[in-house]
C-alpha cells in the first residue's frame, strides 16, 4: 500500500479568493472609468435676473427699456436662439410672445440695453419681460431663462 496525500484543498480557496479581488478590482475600475469618461454637465448660459427696467411705466404703443446681463461661461462662441414675451400679471399671468430670433453669443459676460415695444392695445396692468434662450453646440443644449422687474402698462 502507498500512502497517498489527502487531496490539496488550499489552492481552491486561493483561487477563489483572488476572483474576488479580481472582481473587486473590475468593479472598481469600471466605476473609475465612468466617472472620468461620461460627458460633464454643459451649462454656458448664466442669465442674469431680474433684468433691470428703466421706464417704470409706459403707454401700450411705447417701449419699454431693459438694461440686463448674459453671459457665456465657456471659452468659445455660442449659437442661442431666443424668445421674448410680454407677460401680464397682474391680474393674472397671461404671456405675449415679443419677439424670436439666433444670435451667436461670445464668451464672456455682456451688459446691454434692449428696447422692447409694447403693443398698441396691450391693457393696463403690471407686466414684465421674461425670455427663454436656447444654446446649442451640435450634440448638446442648455436652456436658461430671465426675466425683469416688473413694470405698469398704463392708459
């Protein structure tokens, strides 16, 4: 009779043990990996509100002016496209669109003066100017809005 060696039972358990590190060391790396790689939140608009109004009240048929500040927050131009309303109140909010259109917006931050025209037969009311701006680069889009302060539409 030979004697014979009872069956190694320790090379199981290391080779279970390192498919759990390996495992591990996947899973961590997969995480690591999305993390770093998925695309960053793409946000270059920054709208300043409220808008600042200079005519405080204005006849329906008159403008009203609107001194704000926009800005592009990256380090390149930025197609925008936008729309304007007139948005009543008081006594309840009813929105007229003013006006749309594209612009290209630099980086950067700029203050500028809008004068925004009233309707003619616009009633009497507080209103103000909000607008919606849409930017753009080819795969992805961010929508910002604004508004201003308030203003009165009189007779």
């Amino acid at each position: 009779m030979s004697l014979q060696k009872p069956p190694d039972t320790i090379p199981a358990r290391i080779h279970a043990a390192n498919l759990g590190v390996v495992v591990l060391a996947l899973s961590v790396a997969v995480l690591v990996w999305v993390q770093l790689w998925r695309p960053f939140a793409w946000a270059p608009l920054r709208l300043v509100s409220p808008q600042d109004v200079l005519t405080p009240s204005v006849k329906a048929g008159g403008e009203v002016v609107v001194r704000g500040t926009k800005c592009n927050t990256t380090d390149q131009a930025v197609a925008v496209s936008g729309r304007v309303f007139l948005v009543r109140l008081i006594p309840s909010r009813v929105p007229f669109l003013l006006t749309e259109g594209d612009a290209v917006r630099g980086p950067g931050c700029q203050t500028n003066t809008w004068h925004n025209a009233i309707p003619a037969g616009t009633l009497p009311g507080t209103y103000r100017i909000e607008g919606i701006e849409t930017a753009q680069d080819g795969t992805r889009i961010h929508r910002g809005a604004w508004f201003s302060e308030e203003f009165d539409v009189i007779r």
